[in-house]
C-alpha cells in the first residue's frame, strides 16, 4: 500500500474516533454553551445633579483665567463650548439673564452671584475678586439656543493660606445687612418640597421687595460635600415661595437673593433633610473668634 494511502486511511481513523467521543460526550452529559459575546455596557441615564461636570451634551466649560484674585477685583474669563468645537455666542435669556455665574468656596463660603459680559467671540468676562484664599467652585448656568438647560462646573483656586470654615448649623434664621429672613418648609430627599421665606427689617415685615431676576428673589442650592448645583424653581413669581427638589438625603446650604432699597442681599441657611444631623461649629479658644461664615461682601452684579 502507497504511502499516501496508508495516511488518509489513518486520518479518517482520527476522525471517526474524535466523532464518536464527541457523540458520547452529548449522550453522557449537558453541552457546554459557549460565554456569549462580551458588549460594552450602556451609558447610564440616571440623572446627574448640575454643577459636578465640567463637560455635558457636548458643551464644556473652559476657564481662561486660572486663578482668583484674593485683593482687587481683576478680570475673570471663560467661555463656553458647543458640541463643534467652537466658542458658544448665543442663548436663550433667562432670568433676565444669557448667563448666571455662581462663585463659591469649597467650604460653601463666599458665596457670588454675578453676571459677565459676553464678547463677540463667544468669550465671558467679569471683574471678580474672593474675600479668602481656597479652592473655590465656578458654576455657568446657562442655555445655549435650540439646547435645553445646563450648568458646568469648574475648581479655580484663589493662592494663599486657607483656613477652611465649618458649616454653620441649621436653622430656620439668617440675619444680613440688618433684615432677617425665614424659613418655612423641610427639605424631602427625591420630593419636590415648597420653601417659604419672609423678609422682615426691625421687626416689621418687608412688603416692597424689588423684582431681581424676572422674580422676588432667587434660591440657589449647594449639596454639602460634592456641592451639587440644583435648580430652584419659584412657584409664585410676586412671592418667595419655591419647589426645591434634592436628589438624596443630606446637608444642603441654601443661598436667597433679594432686593430691597436698591441694594441685592443674600441670605444663607443650612438646611437638612429628615433624620440628619448637622455637628455644631467647633468652639473658638479662648481669645479668639471664629471666622464669620455669613460675613457680607457678596458681589451680584
């Protein structure tokens, strides 16, 4: 028998044997099933609160100047870019404003709300200056045209020595520029909940506020910890009365702005949802005061 013979007969042997182990391979147990094929895992669509992003649906918030002035005021510059590439140069006004600016410190203290000047070249500016150094949180809250709302944060730090503030604790009470402020309602983890807040001077409520925004006032709330930026929206335009909506359980740092006689005042509250408590700021040694958390010096422009 040739050579070539004597092998194909050998291989049709291999194949015969394997064929038939594998028959009773099946017969004796169950096959075993090839892993299906890995796929990358789909994006999350859970809601993520305003302000912890630098970049969303394709628009990033991109500082020009790189740090804050601790002294005079000097110019702060950014601009916002859209999904091309390309500098934002137009949007859809609200609150009176193209674009809100909130400034403050990773402590949630020093506290801003101004309003930049837009260029033609899509680039904001506004003179800015902090009352301490740190790492401060710059929010845009904005609306590109034919975009829905958005709003970008960014760390910029101001150099020097930073000395961090404690939270102040809860309360229903703030005391600015000689008014004290109210509120009324709790927030709900994952509810809307109404707030309430009444201004009163001398111990005689204030009926006259003046519009500041389109509204009596705006609220602006900060999530303690990662400082989470959420949108409060007034129910009543001619009142301050709001529907706050807080994602989770927690210590939230609230933030009113309104306008008497003139003058834009902001009054800050601590706030908590149900079942959490805040620590009281730590005692100052004796000879010392601790350093005012609330101490004026806000800037609305």
């Amino acid at each position: 028998m040739r050579t070539s013979v004597k092998l194909g007969a050998y291989a049709l042997g291999l194949v015969v044997v394997f064929g038939a182990a594998a028959g009773a391979g099946r017969a004796l147990g169950p096959e075993i099933e090839e892993p299906p094929a890995h796929h990358a895992a789909e994006p999350s669509t859970a809601h993520v609160p305003g302000g912890l992003q630098v970049a969303q649906d394709g628009y990033r918030l991109t500082p020009i100047t790189t740090g804050l002035s601790t002294g005079d005021a000097e110019p702060f510059r950014f601009r916002v870019l859209g999904p091309d590439g390309m500098p934002v140069t137009a949007y859809t006004t609200n609150h009176d404003k193209d674009l809100h600016l909130i400034v403050v410190r990773r402590d949630l203290s020093g506290f801003q709300h101004v309003h930049p000047t837009l260029g033609a070249d899509g680039t904001w500016t506004i003179p800015l200056a902090v009352d301490t150094p740190g790492q401060y949180r710059v929010f845009a809250d904005f609306q590109p045209s034919g975009s829905g709302g958005l709003t970008l944060g960014v760390d910029v730090p101001a150099a020097g020595d930073y000395q961090p503030r404690p939270l102040p604790a809860v309360s229903r009470t703030a005391e600015v520029d000689g008014y004290t402020v109210t509120l009324t309602g709790d927030l709900t983890a994952g509810a809307s909940a109404d707030l309430t807040l009444a201004v009163s001077r001398d111990g005689q409520p204030v009926t006259d506020l003046e519009p500041y925004l389109g509204a009596a006032g705006h609220l602006v709330a900060l999530r303690d910890g990662d400082l989470a930026y959420l949108h409060v929206h007034p129910t009543d335009e001619r009142s301050l009365s709001f529907a706050a909506e807080v994602p989770s359980a927690g210590v939230y740092r609230l933030y009113l702005d309104f306008k008497h006689d003139g003058k834009v005042h902001t009054a800050e509250f601590t706030a908590a949802t149900s079942g959490i408590v805040v620590p009281r700021p730590a005692q100052s040694a004796p000879g010392q005061s601790a350093p005012a958390h609330d101490a004026d010096g806000h800037t609305h422009d």
